[in-house]
C-alpha cells in the first residue's frame, strides 16, 4: 500500500473544523489535543487511502457502500457516547468526559461481526407506514435527526454527516 | 508510516505474541507502546497495510479469538487473547 502523506496545516485545519462543528451542535472532540490530532490525520490519511474518513480504529474494506455506517461521524458514536463516553477510536468525548468525571478508554466494538451486518442495517427500503405521510421521512443514521421532506437532506444539520447516511424512516 | 509486519524483539522471550492493529488506530499506538515498553518480543501486523491472502489470514487470526473481528488484538501463545488497549490485562496476559 502506498504511503499517504498529510501536512500537518491539513490537520490542523480539519481539526479546528470538527471542533467548530463538533461544539455548534453539542458534540465534544476529546480534550487530549496531541491524541486527537493523531486521529484527524488518519481520518486524512483514509481519506487519501479510500476516499472517506473511514474510522481510524476499524478495518475498511474500501468499498464505500459496506464501509458507510464506519465513516466518521459512526452509526455507532452517539450510542457509545450514552454507554461509555467516548466513541469507539475516541475522537467524540462525552460531557462526563469533558467535565473530567469519566476516563476515556478503549471501548468494546459496537459494530456487528460481518455476518449480521447485512440484517443489521435497515438499508434504503422504507417500513411500510400503517398510513400514508403527506411527506416522506428520512432519518440520520449518524444523530437521528428527521426531516419530512422529498429528498434527504444534502448535509445533517446536527451532525454533518452526508446525505447518504440518511435512511428513509417514514 | 508503520511497517505492514514484522518483530520486535525485547528481553522478555517467555511468550510467543503477536499484535494485530491498524496503523491509523490510536489505541493500537498505545498497546504496542506497552509492549515495547514491556521489553516483549512479539510479532506485528499492521492489517490495514496487509493485502490479499497475507490480510485475509490476519483478519481470520484475529476473528479466531475476537468474533467482533476489532482492533488492537493481541495473541499469547496461541492461548490468549486481548482486545482493546487494555495495559492491566495485557501484562495479565503476559505474567508481568
């Protein structure tokens, strides 16, 4: 695999971006600057490898469609934040952890193995409403934000992630 | 960048280990540190590096003792296993 460099004004600018981001919508990046730094760059460095900010802490498998409920923000972030206060590779902290009431640590995988992926996600297909919306809905699978209109969303307004992470709820 | 594989070797032979991660991962970063900090020989794979069948082995290394198929997990004497960065239970592993 060829080697992929960043510079450290890409890192630098990406990381002040998610910490923008991350503070305009109640959303924390971990305190521990050097450690967090680390990981913009390899969300850099993924980008460069795949062309997505695959999760530093999990192997892509370079195809997006499989690897899209891994892209940073995770399907799994704000669950893991609820449970254990830090995303999965720790770049998300939460409240408790900021406040210096929880430790961050290296935290169980959220992700079903391989095999239960597929029944796992809920893919593009709407559940049969039990009447008909005037709208449909479309659900963030990053935040679960719901917006009731024709077409998802281009970006989540709450978490930024993009329009292909939208799921049609409704 | 990482080297994709390879050993290290420390003075504490006594146990045969080998470490998979990621080269992206942060937590991967720290568990090797602990290794090497620990003065462990043990072998490296880095599966994100790793390509074809040198990956697929890998990846059914790590699923063999960790279903979830994540990383770091490391390996001792094809005996135990530990997921995560997880310094007490590594040096648990290790009898240090």
């Amino acid at each position: 695999m060829s080697e992929e460099t960043v510079s450290k004004e890409a890192v630098e600018a990406l990381y002040r971006r998610l910490d923008e981001e991350a503070q305009g919508s109640g959303y924390h990046l971990n305190p521990d600057a050097e450690f967090t730094r680390a990981l913009v760059e390899s969300l850099l460095v993924n980008e460069a490898r795949y062309g997505y900010w695959a999760c530093p802490c999990r192997l892509a498998d370079g195809n997006k469609e499989s690897d899209l409920d891994i892209i940073c923000p995770c399907d799994y972030r704000d669950a893991d934040l609820n449970e254990w206060g830090v995303c999965f590779c720790a770049l998300y902290v939460s409240d408790e952890v900021l406040e210096g009431e929880r430790e961050v640590a290296s935290i169980p995988e959220r992700r079903p193995p391989v095999a239960e992926r597929a029944q796992h996600r809920s893919g593009p297909q709407a559940p049969t409403p039990a009447r008909e919306a005037p709208l449909p809905v479309w659900r963030c699978r990053v935040c679960g934000y719901l917006a009731a209109r024709e077409q998802p969303p281009g970006v989540c307004p709450i978490c930024k992630a993009k329009r292909d992470r939208f799921e049609r709820f409704w | 960048m990482a080297e994709a594989r390879g050993s290290v070797s420390g003075r504490n032979t006594d146990h045969q280990v080998a470490f998979y991660g990621l080269s992206t991962c942060m937590w991967c970063r720290k568990t090797r540190m602990a290794l090497e900090e620990a003065d462990v020989s043990f072998d490296f794979a880095y599966v994100d590096l790793l390509q074809g069948a040198e990956r697929e082995e890998a990846v059914n290394a790590v699923r063999r003792w960790n279903p979830a198929g994540s990383y770091p997990t490391v390996i001792v004497d094809d005996e135990k296993c530990v997921v995560g960065y997880n310094p007490d239970k590594l040096r648990g592993a290790l009898g240090l």
